[in-house]
C-alpha cells in the first residue's frame, strides 16, 4: 500500500523531551501500514540514537536518518522531505506531539481538498497561538482570503510533490526567522490551503530545562538581516497596495516593533536597546511605507514614531505604561439554558497603573483622543494621539482554556462598545456583551474533554491585547445560579466553581477533581408529595441528560470517647445500609426516587445521605429516616417541600407517564383515527 503521510522529527539530543512525541505517534489512529514516521538524527551525541535505532527494529514503519551534526533543524528537515514517500509530509519537533487522531483527520481534509497545505489547530503552554486562524474550519482558502500570515511556525502537513515541484527547500545552517520564510515562499504558490479548526492536532511543550527552540537571546544584525529576506519575498510576490500593506504589516508588528515591546525593550540595557533600533530602523524605512502604519493601533503607531525618530527612552517609557495595561472583566449573569449551555452577560475594560485607573480618552471638538498624561513627552508639544477612528478595534471575546493542555476554544459571543463620559471631557470605553460557555459541544466542535477549563475574556483595544480571567469580581446573585450539572449521555459532571483564593470562574468537566456533593451543601433538597417518594436535587439537567448512578446510604453517628466529644471532635458515620439508586433528569434537575421498603436494612432510626460521585465520593445529607422490621422506610418531615406549581407539573408528568405506560400498548393496535381522537380526549382531561 502507498504511504499516505510522513512525519519528518529533526532530532539533537532530546533526552526526555522526546518520550511524548515518540508515545503520540505509537498512538496514532491512522494505521501503521498508511503513514511512516522519519527520525533525522542530527549528530546527537547522547543515547538517542541508540534508542531511536531500537525502536526502528520495533516498529516497521519508524525509520532513523543520522547525518553530521549540522546545528539547525533546516536540512534535517530537507533530508526528510527528500526520502519522503507518503503523499504528504507533517513536520513535528522533538519536544512536541500529536494528538491521536492528527494525522487521520489532517491526511483526509487535505486528500478531499487535494490541498498543498494543511493546517491544524495547535495549542501551547508557553508560546502564543493564532487563535483566529483557528476559528472555524476551511476546506479551501489561500493567503488572499485567510490569515494564514499569523500561522508561520512548519508545523503542518505539505504535500510532498508541491514541495518538491516549486522547489520550497529550507535555508541550512544556523539563521534566523528560517521557519517565516519557509512558510511565505509555500503560501504563495499554495493554490488550495485547508485548516482543521476543529480538532487541536499539534501541542506545543514547555520544556522544564528552558531550551525550547527559539529561546536564544537573538544577534539583532543577524536576525534582522535574516527579516529582510523575507520581506524580500513579500515584496516579489505582491503588488503595491493593500494586499502587500497587510502582509507587511504582520512582520513590522511582530518581529519589529514586538521586539521593542512590554516586556522585552524594558530588559534591554542601553547598548543593547541601541543595537536593536540599529538593526530594525533601516527594514522600516525600506518597506514599512504609510499604508502599513495607518493599520496599525494607536499604541503600535507611536511606537513607530518612535522607532523612526530613533527615541530608544521614549520606545522604554512607552513599554513600561504598556506594560502596566490590564485587562478586567466582570461577571454580571450566568444562567444555565434549556440546551445545557451556559449563558453569561460580561463587562471588560483596559485599565493601568498600580491602582488599575482605567484607561481614559479625552473628547475634544468631536474627536477623542489618549490622555495626554499617557503621551506627553512621547509626542510633540501640544500634540495628541487620536483615537477616534479606532474605537472599532475595541473588541472583546469570552474563550475556555484547559489549564493543563492549554486547549482553547472560543465562546459564541456578541460585544458592543461603549463610551461612558466621566464628565469634564473625559471619557472611558467599556465592552458589554453577552456568550455562552458549553462543555458538550459549540460551533465546529464536540464536546471539551475532562479537566479544568477556565474562563477568559480576551479584551482588544488602542493596539493592545489583554487577557482577564473572569469570575473574581462579580454580581452578588451569580454565585446562587452557578449549579453543579449532569450534562449529556451518557451523563457527565460538569461543575462551575470559583477557584481560591482569586475567586476565578472554572468548569470542572467529568469530576476532574471537584465532587458534586460538596457543591451542593447548603442546597434545598425539595420532596415531592406521592409514593413512592421522589427527592428533586439541586443539580441541572436537561432534556437530552441520561440517567446517573447514585447510592443512598443509610448511617448513624459512631461511637466516640467522652474526651473526643469534650474536644469537639465530629463523629464519623457508620454505614449500615446502601442500595443504588437512578438519578433522573426531570424539569431541568435530577430526581431520586426513595424506595418503599429496604428488606435487607436494620430496623431503627438512621440518617439518609447520597452518594453522586461514585462509592468513594463523599455523601450528601438529606434527612433522618425510621425503618421497621419489615424494611419500609419513612422519612422525617425535615425536607421541605416542593413549591405547588412544580408539585402540579410533576403530578401531571407521573400521571402521562402512567397513561403512556399503561394505553401504550392497546393504542399501537387501534387504526390511527382511533388514536387520535383519544389523544384529544386525553389531552382534555389530563391537561
């Protein structure tokens, strides 16, 4: 059989670092048969080629390369393209991996499409991520409809002929920027680009030693020099205009002016700071025209000023207020929703300084402008940043982040931009908005897997990007509607809480770590008239919500010494009965259902708990119960019960229940016009 895909690793002295990567690709759903995986050892000098030999004799489909050590991933990643045979090639690093299903899904998108390249989504735990690329998937774009200029890393699948036929070859030796001018010399003849949004495919590693790649202090002559190529290619591929403005907008803003930003410029010395505007003023005078800086935000253009005047104080003090810029968010409502959905109202501003002021503008003959406190001394006398045009790139969104995978989804939301006035012409923006946060699946996606996923609101504004965890400051009511829930089926805890001690809004998804048991104390639990006696929980369901496991649990306080009471020391429970139990979904909470009669339990009087996270979660209380020596169980009159409008509906409910149950099977044999006219006379009388 041909081989579909295979993976190029360059690999120097990984150590450790390797283990996940190795371990994902021994997991990889596509068979071993359809994709081959080529280890280009470049001169290791550790154990690691004895071991990646031994794991080629293991594994028929992993092959090992050793070269000369050539000191860059570069032309170990051309050696590997060259004795390619699969149809596409996936590049990973040593001290990354794949998720299980990556290549599959990557290799049949890009098969459908006959794409060039294929992009998926990434997620890392110490380097930023494109998340905008990643939004939504893209069975075909290119670099003219997508912005593909923000994924510039090789991490991706190529197929290996487009490769090959234009000619697109690494730089070999050690450089610079090597990865962006790989990536832009293939968007260009790139005819069919896709991207796999929907699934995180490739994991960016911190690693604990500090020697990720890219991590060295960089020679700003060198790197700059290594910029100006690839500019080169911007410029030989585009015609003058807005196109080319845009593209080289994304380089002046992050590999130039970035590098004179919080927080880096703020750790430069002087003679460093001097070497680094040196290396950077000359690309910015031969290819940042007008056009690129009229795109970029207030904040990005005054640096650029700077940068032009060559004002290396001005560029630190510009850094050391950016630096102190924040993002906050407040909580104002969080409701569950029918769907299972969580619907949460949000507002966000940018502040600053110590004392987190927030971040004012000045009106002034019908414009706005930046508070001269911030620019004065930065501009001209007398001069003021205008803002007025860019209050539409005041933008907010609400995202889920795992906090162990770094996985990041983005919410469906909606913001707008306000203007408050704070009177005598000063003003500040707010972004008030409403989302919804869902753990069982969102717009191109399933469901989130288990763990701690945290809420953050992304907040954009002046050029700036902050972040805001949400939850610490919020309405006194939010926390009474943060219900723990059972989500799906088959059903899955999902439990909003407020972390400590920042008081920080998490979903714990399937019992990562929290109980539901433990978020329900000081809960109602309300009882519903009838027999046998249903219990209604405090935990949210909904409709598509299957049954859960429970245990109710009979005990009574044990025995403990005088001196342990005396101390005030609590008494533990004695368990002397159990019996498992369903957790129903009805009307949007969980019911249990409390048995007429436990034959095998002790006569007496005992307390009765739930068990709802498993044998050795911990239990719930619920009221004291008396059992005879027959085995009824009757409870105490401690729960109260249910308000009568539910009672009414619940009644209706177990009694159509009843009716289902018991016509069920004599309506399947009636003619279909019998059965309707029954149906009306039911709804009638029943309601």
């Amino acid at each position: 059989m041909s081989v579909k895909v295979s993976v190029v690793i360059p690999v120097y002295n990984p150590g450790k670092y390797i283990d996940p990567c190795i371990d994902s690709l021994l997991r990889q759903t596509l068979p071993a048969e359809d994709f081959e995986v080529l280890f280009v050892n470049d001169g290791s000098t550790d154990d690691t080629p004895a071991r990646l030999d031994k794991l080629a004799t293991e594994h028929p489909h992993f092959r090992v390369i050793h070269i000369p050590n050539s000191g860059w991933p570069g032309k170990p990643r051309n050696i590997g393209v060259s004795e390619a045979e699969g149809e596409y090639v996936q590049f990973v690093d040593q001290d990354d991996y794949l998720a299980s299903d990556a290549l599959r899904r990557l290799f049949e998108m890009g098969h459908r499409n006959g794409s060039d390249i294929v992009i998926g989504k990434v997620a890392s735990n110490f380097r930023g991520v494109p998340h905008g690329v990643f939004k939504k998937n893209r069975e075909k774009c290119t670099l003219q409809d997508a912005p593909l200029y923000d994924s510039l890393t090789p991490h991706k699948m190529f197929r290996t002929e487009f490769l090959r036929e234009n000619s697109i070859a690494y730089p070999e030796g050690k450089r610079r920027l090597e990865d962006q001018l790989y990536m832009m010399q293939a968007y260009f003849p790139a005819k069919v680009v896709s991207i796999l949004g929907s699934y995180t495919c490739y994991y960016y590693s911190k690693r604990d030693d500090g020697q990720n790649a890219g991590s060295a202090k960089i020679v700003p002559s060198g790197y700059y020099g290594n910029l100006r190529e690839v500019l080169d290619v911007v410029v030989d591929n585009t015609e003058p205009g807005k196109f080319r403005d845009l593209l080289l907008r994304r380089f002046y803003r992050v590999e130039m002016l970035g590098r004179l930003s919080e927080p880096q410029v703020l750790k430069y010395d002087d003679a460093y700071l001097a070497e680094m505007t040196e290396a950077v003023r000359p690309l910015a005078e031969d290819f940042m025209g007008e056009g690129v800086v009229a795109g970029l935000g207030p904040v990005l253009r005054l640096r650029s000023a700077l940068l032009r005047d060559n004002n290396q104080q001005g560029l630190v003090r510009l850094g050391r207020f950016a630096a102190s810029v924040k993002a906050t968010a407040r909580l104002e409502e969080f409701d569950w929703q029918p769907d299972g959905r969580i619907a949460v109202k949000v507002s966000g501003q940018l502040v600053h300084g110590e004392d987190q002021k927030p971040l004012t503008l000045l009106r002034r003959d019908g414009r706005l402008y930046v508070d001269p406190d911030i620019t004065s001394g930065l501009m001209a006398e007398g001069e003021l940043l205008d803002v007025t045009d860019d209050l539409r790139t005041f933008q907010a969104e609400i995202s889920l982040r795992n906090r162990e995978t770094a996985v990041e989804w983005a919410c469906p939301a909606t913001f707008s931009t306000e203007t408050e006035d704070l009177g005598d012409d000063v003003c500040q923006v707010v972004l008030r908005g409403s989302g919804y946060l869902s753990s069982e699946g969102g717009p191109g996606r399933g469901p989130v897997s288990r763990g701690f996923w945290d809420v953050w609101v992304p907040l954009r504004g002046l050029g700036l990007v902050r972040k805001a965890r949400l939850g610490a400051d919020r309405a006194d009511h939010v926390g009474d509607n943060c219900l723990p829930g059972l989500l799906a089926s088959p059903a899955r805890a999902v439990v909003p809480y407020f972390t400590d001690p920042h008081g920080n809004l998490t979903l714990d998804v399937a019992r990562r770590a929290k109980k539901i048991a433990t978020y329900l104390e000081g809960r109602p639990v309300l009882r519903i008239p009838g027999s046998p006696t249903e219990l209604r929980l405090d935990i949210f369901t909904t409709a598509a919500t299957a049954t859960a496991k429970a245990e109710l649990v009979l005990s009574s306080p044990a025995e403990v010494s005088q001196g342990a009471e005396a101390d005030g020391e609590a008494a533990a429970a004695t368990v002397v009965h159990t019996v498992p139990v369903a957790l129903r979904p009805v009307q949007g909470r969980s019911h249990l259902t409390v048995p007429t009669r436990l034959p095998n339990a002790p006569a007496g009087s005992w307390k009765l708990s739930v068990r709802l996270d498993g044998a050795k979660g911990p239990a719930l209380p619920l009221c004291g119960v008396s059992v005879d020596r027959t085995g009824r169980i009757r409870l105490d009159e401690t729960l109260p019960t249910a308000d009568a409008s539910l009672v009414r509906k619940l009644t209706a409910r177990r009694r159509n229940s009843r009716l289902r149950h018991t016509l069920g099977p004599i309506m399947r044999r009636l003619p279909p016009s019998a059965r309707k006219k029954i149906r009306r006379l039911a709804a009638r009388v029943v309601g």
